[in-house]
C-alpha cells in the first residue's frame, strides 16, 4: 500500500507552541504514523491565530515534533488585524510550497489539502500530476461562500471569482473530499448540481489525553465562587455573533446569581467590553494556553456558542469548543439555525434561535433553572457521543478507510 501521506494547511500547528487551535492535523498524524503512515505537515512559520511560531532558516524548514514530521513555509508576519495581510500571506503561502524539494524515491502518495485557505489546492492539483497522488480536499470554510456572507463582499469581487475557480478546479480534480460539515453535501448539489462520488463527513475532534492545568491566582480572583458561571471560550470575531451573548448578560445584569465569563481575543472584544462597561455581570479574559481553557469550564456551570443568522451554517458547523465543553462534561447553550447543531445531536443542552437575544436570555434562564443533577446528565450525554464519534483515535480511523478505498 503507498504510504506517503502529505498534509497542506496554511493554519496547522502542534501543542509545542501553545496554540490552542490548529491542531487537528497534529493529533491526527500520530495515528495516521501508528497505522504505518508516512505522514508530513506543510504550514505556515506565522498566521494570525497563534502566538508562539517556530524558528526557520530559509524558505523552508523541517521539524520533528513529537514524531511528527512539520515543513514550516516560512511567510512575513503581518498584522493580526489586517484583512490585507491574511490574503497576501495565502499567496505567499501558495507560491512557496514549489520550493518543497520531494525526493523522487518517497514521493507523496495522498495529498490532503485543508482548505482553511483555498489557494493550495492548486498545489495539490499540482502533485496529483506530477506523482500520480490520491487528492483529497479537506473543507474546513466554505470559500468564497464565508466572504460573501460573513464579509459583504460582493460574489464579483475579482479575488472571489478566482475563489469560485479554485473551489471549481478541487471539486473536478480531487479524488474524494471530506468536510467537517455534516451538510456540505447539500451545499455540493446547490453549487455543481450533485455531490462528490466519494465524500465523507469527519468532523473536528479532540484528543482525549488533553490535559488541565491550574488557574493562576490572577486569573480565579476575578471569577466568583458562588455564582451560577456561563462561559464563552475563544475568538470573539464577526463570525462568534458574541454581541448577542452580551446583550443577554445585560438584560440579565439583575439576576445576581448568575456571570458571563468570556475567554478570548477577536477584533470585537474591544467594542464588545464597551458595550457592556457598566454591567458588572460579565468578565473578560485574554487568551490563555489550552490546560487553562478547560480549567476554566470545568469551573463553569453551563458553556455557551453562538453563530450569525447565516445560510452559511445550514450546511453544519463544527467548532473546537464543542468538543472541548463536552470533554469536561458541561451542558452547551447553543444559539443557531442549522438541523446539523452538534448540540442538537448529541442531546447535550439547548439551542436557541441565532441572533435572537430574548431566546438566548430564556435559554439562560432556562439551564439555570434546571436541576443540577439534570445538567449533569446532560454534559454526560455530551461526553458519550464525544467518546463515540469526536475522539482522534475514531476520526483517523474514518480517514484510514478513505485512505484505503483510494489505494485499493
């Protein structure tokens, strides 16, 4: 069987530099390695969503972390929020991954390339080519459908046009694509008029070993002891629909029993703690290392996700945090109008409509109410269908069967 695996995401890091995000390709090519897989990661040496990077030296740099064989492209730094500087690394990115020597003894046999970015897909057309390697499009966003819906942007806009070529061109050429959205399928049939001949659905996942860590004194002194705690972790951007979490901790500001305790960075944190200065219901965190993140919802009584009122989401979402609320066992507060919430599916809380404060504030209202041990009961379910479907060792097996139906 070939075994040469090699994974293209612009956004793909490793626990090593406290990421907290990009992961997934890490945890995943440690058991691809265990099924005898020769698995590389091609990422970018920066991007916008981590704070730690790996030292380069030239255009490209190769680093074993933890067994797991990394290709830094290296890619000038830019603002975290400059929108022109997110784009102009991707093609960066793109160009500089011809500079990747492969020896023509160990060529890559399948190319998986994540399409957090859209552009290296051309790269991978480009392998399948030259070596004759298995393509599969891993979507994570739907582009340039995101932009369109989440930005405004207009579908004429030239770079989006050139988007909907690229999407084109890896639908045609890719060999089998795999989502972690349950509905893009659908989205597939809206978009070509049928599906991809091999398509599978494998969502985000988490890696059950994840480790807690203790809250620092700082960081526990600004969290109340005896309150009812609802907390939010990670980006506070335009696509968190975070506003409206905090208009319903403002409505909420007379409940005494009940704080809103939000964990992250974003381009809206700003405007969001200006919003809600006056209310003292609420508390703002930075960004922290992962072991603290799920201290700190195991400190808390229910989690909460929000998303914008978008035909975006009809197709499915699959956010981290979900995985990391059910891993600690938590009921989930979702606000979304998608039939694939995994909320919905694993029975693990409420959902409420999206951008509808009075829902989101009678949600609330509602799990607080409840009784604890019914809150238990549903963190729990949260945990089995994590357990059964979410955890790495189950995602890498659903990947080993594409693997093997394109090889055999």
């Amino acid at each position: 069987m070939d075994k040469n695996i090699f994974i293209i995401n612009q956004y793909a890091c490793a626990p090593k530099y406290k990421a907290g995000v990009g992961e997934r390709h890490f945890y995943l090519a440690k058991f691809f390695n265990r099924y005898q897989y020769n698995t590389t990661i091609v990422s970018s040496s920066y991007n916008h969503l981590i704070n730690e990077y790996p030292q380069t030296s030239g255009v490209i740099t190769d680093e074993m972390i933890d067994g797991v064989r990394f290709k830094w492209v290296k890619i000038k730094p830019y603002p975290k929020e400059s929108a022109f500087g997110r784009v102009r690394s991707w093609f960066e990115f793109l160009v500089k991954l011809f500079f990747i020597h492969h020896s023509g003894q160990n060529p890559p046999h399948i190319v998986i390339v994540s399409t957090m970015s859209l552009f290296p897909l051309l790269y991978g057309c480009f392998l399948k080519l030259r070596y004759k390697a298995k393509l599969i499009h891993e979507v994570r966003d739907i582009w340039p459908l995101t932009a369109i819906e989440l930005g405004g942007y207009s579908k004429y806009h030239p770079l989006l046009l050139l988007m909907a070529w690229v999407e084109k061109i890896g639908f045609k050429k890719s060999d089998a694509v795999v989502s972690v959205l349950a509905g893009y399928p659908e989205y597939l049939k809206n978009r070509f008029g049928k599906s991809h001949k091999l398509f599978r659905w494998i969502p985000n996942g988490i890696d059950e070993t994840s480790t807690l860590e203790a809250i620092p004194e700082v960081i526990s002194s600004q969290i109340p002891d005896d309150k009812f705690i609802v907390i939010y972790t990670g980006s506070i951007g335009k696509a968190n629909a975070m506003q409206y979490f905090v208009e319903a901790a403002i409505q909420l500001v007379e409940e005494s029993s009940i704080h809103f305790l939000v964990v992250g960075e974003g381009e809206e944190k700003t405007k969001l703690m200006s919003l809600c200065k006056q209310a003292e219901n609420i508390t703002f965190l930075g960004k922290v290392d992962k072991p603290i993140v799920l201290s700190l919802i195991a400190k808390s009584d229910l989690c909460y996700i929000g998303w914008n009122n978008r035909n975006l989401y009809s197709y499915g979402v699959s956010a981290n945090k979900y995985n990391d609320y059910m891993l600690m066992k938590k009921p989930i507060l979702s606000s979304i109008n998608s039939q694939f919430d995994p909320v919905s599916i694993a029975n693990c809380g409420l959902v409420v409509k999206a951008e509808d404060v009075e829902d989101i504030v009678d949600g609330i209202r509602k799990l607080f109410h409840t009784s604890e041990q019914e809150r238990m009961e549903l963190g729990a379910n949260g945990y089995a269908y994590l357990k059964n479907n979410n955890l790495m060792d189950v995602l890498s097996k659903k990947y080993v069967e594409v693997f093997q139906g394109l090889t055999s």
